[in-house]
C-alpha cells in the first residue's frame, strides 16, 4: 500500500491558472474539463491536488508522465476515480499497484486529495 497526500492554496492555483492561459488545457483533459465547466475553481484544485497524490504515490514525480495520463472523474453515484494511461498503469504496476483509491475535498481557501494505491 502506497499513500500521497497533497493540498493546495485554491487562490495560489486560481492566481497560477489566469497569469499562464495555457495551464488548464495543460492540467486537465477534455473529459475532466467538459465534467468541471460548471465548478467553482476550488473543484478543478482538488483535482489537481489530486493528480499530485497519485504522482506522489507512485513515487516517480512526472518523469515519464504528463498530467494526462492521470485523469480524475466522477462515477455514477459522484465518487472520485482515478483513471491511469498505460504508461502511469506501468509505473503503479512497478510498486505492485493495481487500484488507486482517491478522497478529494476543499473548503474555502484549500484543496486536499488522498491516494492509496493498494
């Protein structure tokens, strides 16, 4: 079992977000953002905060990676999944990882994600 943890400043990311008009499309893919088109920003940090747990529990940083091939994604009943490209699906294969479990919230001025990859 692997864990990440990460929070984030939900006013930092907005700030990060405006002043590099390229980041979003950089973080997110087309399905993360056509599911968040109608969040509040405090929404698209926790996801972020979320790609950084994965990344920080399988323990490779990005090398290797790009943030797309971490996707995050609410299911049927709104749960957060986290969805892995082959690519990222190799590196928690490394660790002996095959399910990644994620818990995301945020309050009015952060964001917080944890991972366990079992």
């Amino acid at each position: 079992m692997y864990p990440g943890i990460d929070i984030i400043e939900i006013a930092r990311f907005e700030q990060a977000c405006r002043r590099h008009s390229k980041l979003v499309a950089r973080l997110f893919t087309d399905r993360e953002l056509t599911e968040l088109s109608k969040k509040h920003v405090s929404s698209l940090a926790a996801r972020f905060a979320g790609k950084e747990a994965v990344l920080k529990a399988l323990g490779i940083g990005l090398r290797g990676l790009s943030w797309h091939d971490i996707e995050i994604l609410r299911n049927e009943v709104g749960e957060p999944v986290v969805y892995l490209s082959e690519r990222a699906q190799a590196a928690a294969r490394l660790r002996g990882a095959e399910t990644v479990r994620i818990s995301l919230s945020h309050s009015k001025d952060t964001a917080i994600a944890s991972v366990i990859l079992e």
